[in-house]
C-alpha cells in the first residue's frame, strides 16, 4: 500500500512539473511574440511620463514668472522688462494688463487693438470700452447686438441716453425695450421709457 501512495504521489509531482513546465514553455513563446510590442509600450508610457512631467515643469515656470512680472509691474507700472517677461510667459495676462492700463489711460489706440484680443473676455471689454470712451451710440447698440456682449444691457442704456441728448426719442425708445428683464438696469430702463422718452 505504501508502494502504491509513493507511485501515486510521484505521479502527481510529475504531472505538476509536467504543467509547470508547459505553462513556462508557452509563457515563453508569448514573451518571444510580444516582445517588441512590451518594450514598446513601456518605452511610450516612460516617454509620455516623462513628457508630462516636463510639460508641468514648463508650465509652473511661465507661472511663476508672470506672478513676478506682475508683482514687478505693481512696484513699477512703466518697467518694460516686466511687461515683455508678462507678454512672453502668458499673453492672456498681458492682454489683461494692457487692458485695464489703456482704460485707466482713456488709451483709445490699445483698445482698438485689444478690440481683436485672442483673450475673449479682454476683446469684449475693450469694444465695451472703445465706445464708451467715444461716446459713440452706434458703437455700443453694435456691442449689444453681439452674442454673450457682458455689458449687452448697459449698452443699451447708454446708448438709449446718448440717442435721447440727440433728441432721436424714437431709437431711444427701442434700445431701451432690448433691455432684458432679468437685468439690474430694466427699472433704469422703464424709468426712462416713463419720463425720459415721448
């Protein structure tokens, strides 16, 4: 009986190491097929690691030079070293520096080139600006024609009360309906449909 245990046990062995050995010929093979596209795809994603990391490096870099730039422009508003370091590490902070400097300024030629800003809010602002600063009717109801305008309701306003000092009642009068109802400006509006336009 003892026999039979011990050729049965060794049986089993056997045919253990036996699937081993099957299972590490075909792990094997596979290895040899894929070989290149393993080493490849670790390579792409060490490469797109490494990409990445690069890329944030770059981009806190730019960062932190325009926060230095900036904090060099509050000392010294007129430091052209600055203002170039703030064009070159992040134009549409620049963009929004030269803003808000031409409107302090009252800088019509800025505005008129910020009007075509690649930074949507700064051109918006800058055509707001541009014809308010001219006090230019047309100009502002052609801002509040467009869509998304931010100041659209204001516009109107203002350009209704420029159309009114003109004694253009008639257009005034049909700015002033444009003024949405959810707007802060709709009882200016009604105000003055009441008692400054007839």
């Amino acid at each position: 009986m003892s026999l039979k245990n011990n050729i049965d046990m060794v049986r089993e062995e056997l045919n253990s190491e036996e699937k081993f050995f099957e299972k590490a010929v075909i792990t094997e093979k596979f290895v040899k097929k894929y070989k290149n596209v393993m080493i490849g795809s670790i390579v792409a994603i060490v490469v797109l690691v490494s990409a990445n990391i690069a890329y944030e490096a770059n981009q806190q870099s730019k960062r932190d030079s325009a926060n230095k730039a900036i904090s060099q422009l509050n000392k010294d508003f007129k430091d052209t070293k600055a203002l170039a370091e703030l064009k070159s590490s992040s134009l549409p902070l620049y963009n929004v520096w030269t803003f808000s400097k031409a409107v302090v300024d009252k800088d019509v030629a800025t505005l008129k080139e910020l009007q075509n800003s690649k930074t949507p809010i700064v051109g918006d602002l800058a055509k707001y600006e541009l014809a308010q600063d001219t006090n230019d009717a047309k100009a502002l109801i052609d801002y509040s024609l467009k869509q998304n305008a931010i100041y659209k309701d204001l516009a109107l306003v203002q350009s209704a009360i420029m159309l009114m000092y003109d004694g253009k009642t008639k257009e005034a009068h049909e700015e002033l309906i444009k003024v949405s109802q959810e707007s802060s400006l709709n009882n200016i509006a009604k105000a003055l449909l009441h008692y400054g336009v007839k």
